[in-house]
C-alpha cells in the first residue's frame, strides 16, 4: 500500500493527462459547450417555439379589435308589375349598422387571448430548456466518446508493443508458441475495440450538430469547456418552469370560462340611413335595432367544456407540484451519488489500477510474471478507465438534468 500511495498522485496526474485534456495542438479547432449552445440558438424546435408565442400574439392583436360597421342598400319595388312597372314607386334606403358587443366579449376575449399568449411564452422557454439540456447531455457524450476512443488508441498501441515482446520471448523459447498466439489474439480485439470507438466517437458528434441541423459533425470537442455548476442549489418549487406552465394555464383556464359566459348575453346591432321615395320625391331617416332572442342557445356546452378543461388544469397543477419535488430530488440524489463515484475512482480504483499493471509489466519483462497476467493487469486498469469516464459522463448528464429540473 505504501508503493501506491507514493505513486498515487504522479500516476493520476498522468491519467487525467492522457484521458482527459485534449491535444493542446487541437483546441483551436474543438468545439467549445458555449459555441454548441449558441448554435442550437437556431434550432428548428426553438423556431416552433417562438413561432407558436407569435401566433398568440397575433391572436391576441386580432381579440382587441371591435366588430366593423356594416353598410347597406336596398331598392324595393322596382321592375315589378303594376305600378311598380318602372322606376317611379322605387324607395331606396342606404344605412350603416354597427354591431355592439354587451356582456363584456371584449375585455373576456382579450383577457383570454393574452392569457394564452402567456403560455405560449413560458412554453417557448421550456422549449429553450429542453434544448439546452439536450446539448449539454450529447456534448457530455462527444467528450466521453472521444476519451473512450483515445483510451482505445493507447490500448492498441499497448497491445502491439506486448505482441512484439511476445514474439520476442517466443523466438528466444522463454515463452511457448501459445503465448504468442494470445498476445496476437488480445491485439486483434484491440484493433476491433478501436473501430468501435471510432464510429461511436463520430455518431456521438452528429447526433450534437444534429440539435441545429447541421450534417456535418464537428472534428471534435472542447473537453474543457464543460463547466456545469454541480452545487446544490435550493429551489422554491413553485418558481419551476413546469409550475409556471400550469400556473398559466390555469389562469387561461379561468379567463376562458369568463370569455364563453360572456356570450351568453346577446349583441345590439344599431343601424341608421336615409330612404327615398322616387314616387314622392321624398326622403327620410330611418333607425333600427336588433338582437339574437336567447332561449335555446346560451352558450351552456361551451361553458361546461370550459369549466371541465379547468378543472383538469388544476388537477395537473396539483400533480406537478409534487412531481417537481420528487423530481428535484431525484437529480439530486442521483448528481450526488455520481459525485463519490467519480472520487472513488479517481483516489482508489485507478491509482491502484494503474500501479497494478506497473508492477506487472515490471514483472513480465523480470520474468516473475506470465503474459496472461500482465494482460489481466491491462484489461483492469482499462476498466478502471472506462469506468472512469463512464462516472465522469453521468456524473457531468446528471448535472444538465439537475439544471433543467431546477430551470425558473
């Protein structure tokens, strides 16, 4: 244990060295998180998003306008029979009618369509949220996938090397022919092993550029650029976007079963002209008023549909509260859990992974050791590795997952 401790930090730093920090002659080109994030600015779904908040908009301009007045001409008794023959018993009457709107349909139907336009905003910002979470989540996979893959190329090279070592000792008769032959089969699941990794490190920066529809991928990833702000946050759950969406919707709720009661109550329609009399050579004023005698029709279906449609929006309210809570906590439980297996691999697992194969290659070239156990010290120090990135990837997903729970 004395040995690894000594080795534990100089051994470490070299591991985050190799699979961690990029090449430094390749960060001009790498893509950074907050490059990824303004690109996805452009996404189509961004652009459903606000496009829908422009729809309400529009919505709502067009609830503000009063009804037009109309404008009518009527000729009686003309081209008739009898003295209605011609033109001379002709009354032409030319008025403007102007429909008033009682009850309030107005002020509802403006209300309602402003209520909504609010939805359609706090919908547009989950949207950006959901964008930003996928974003960081796929970025988070690129870098995995490219650490995995250098893993990969640092392993093929290991396992090249020990094939020729093997031949070597197989030449010189110190190892039998079969040792050979495992040394040569271990380098040919390397070199599978890194076709692999070379399509999931490709797949994984397509499906990024993917998020603002660009085909091609970029060469690759910035891997320090990951800065996620892993503290525990305390979150009035109230604030969370998903509440504000139900807080909103029910309030639009509320405003349109005022909007539907409002037309229950009849409109007035108010017209006023001018009438000639071709016969009497004659004109005067004419006046009316009329309106829609409600007794089968006060818009009762409309409004149940309207209560009914509140109700559920209150009830999903009431279910979101709590689902936000749990959820809050999940991410929580999860990001913390993520934490101390990152710390375990960092400060036990990997340093005694790696100080491990050290003695074994140490051995192996001493002769103490027999290749199949150097080659067991490799494959666990590669999966303490692995493993390593796989905590650092979830431990890193689970961060954007707590930020998006706790986005306001």
């Amino acid at each position: 244990m004395s040995v690894i401790r000594a080795c534990q930090r100089p051994l470490l730093g070299a591991l985050l060295a190799i699979v961690v920090a990029p090449a430094a002659s390749a960060q001009d080109e790498s893509l950074t998180l907050s490059q990824a994030l303004e690109l996805a600015g452009a996404s189509p779904s961004v652009d459903v998003a606000e496009a829908q908040v422009d729809i309400a908009r529009g919505n709502q301009e067009q609830a503000g306008l009063r009804p037009n007045p109309e404008i009518s001409l009527e000729i009686e008794n003309v081209v008739g029979t009898g003295p209605f023959r011609d033109f001379r018993s002709t009354e032409t009457t030319l008025a403007i009618g102007q429909r008033l709107e009682l009850g309030g349909k107005r002020s509802t139907r403006v209300e309602a369509a402003r209520a909504e336009t609010s939805v359609a905003a706090i919908r547009a910002e989950i949207a950006r949220a959901d964008l930003i979470l996928s974003v960081r989540q796929r970025f988070v996979d690129a870098v995995a996938a490219r650490q995995r893959l250098r893993l990969a190329e640092q392993a093929l090279e290991r396992s090249r090397e020990l094939a020729r070592i093997a031949s070597v000792l197989v030449d010189v008769g110190r190892d039998p022919p079969l040792r050979g032959l495992r040394a040569e089969a271990n380098l040919g699941e390397a070199e599978a092993e890194l076709a692999e990794r070379r399509a999931e490190d490709e797949n994984a920066r397509r499906s990024l550029a993917a998020l603002w529809g660009d085909p091609m991928p970029p060469a690759q990833v910035d891997e320090t650029s990951i800065s996620l702000d892993r503290r525990s946050v305390p979150v009035e759950p109230l604030s969370l976007l998903a509440i504000r969406l139900a807080d909103a919707e029910v309030f639009a709720a509320q405003a349109i079963i005022d909007r539907e009661r409002s037309l229950r109550t009849p409109d007035l329609t108010l017209s006023a002209g001018i009438r000639r009399n071709e016969e009497a050579d004659a004109r005067g004023f004419v006046a009316g008023a009329s309106f829609t005698l409600p007794f089968g029709n006060r818009n009762q279906g409309a409004i149940a549909a309207a209560q009914a449609a509140a109700r559920v929006s209150e009830a999903q309210r009431s279910l979101l509260v709590v689902e936000s809570v749990r959820g809050i906590a999940s991410a929580r439980a999860t990001l913390a859990a993520a934490d101390e297996r990152v710390e375990t691999l960092e400060n036990r697992t990997v340093p005694q992974a790696e100080e491990a194969l050290r003695l074994a290659d140490i051995g192996y070239r001493a002769g103490r050791f027999s290749l199949i156990e150097l080659l067991d010290a490799t494959e666990a120090r590669d999966a303490a590795l692995n493993a390593l990135i796989d905590a650092r990837e979830a431990r890193d997903t689970a961060t954007a997952v707590l930020a998006r729970v706790t986005a306001q």
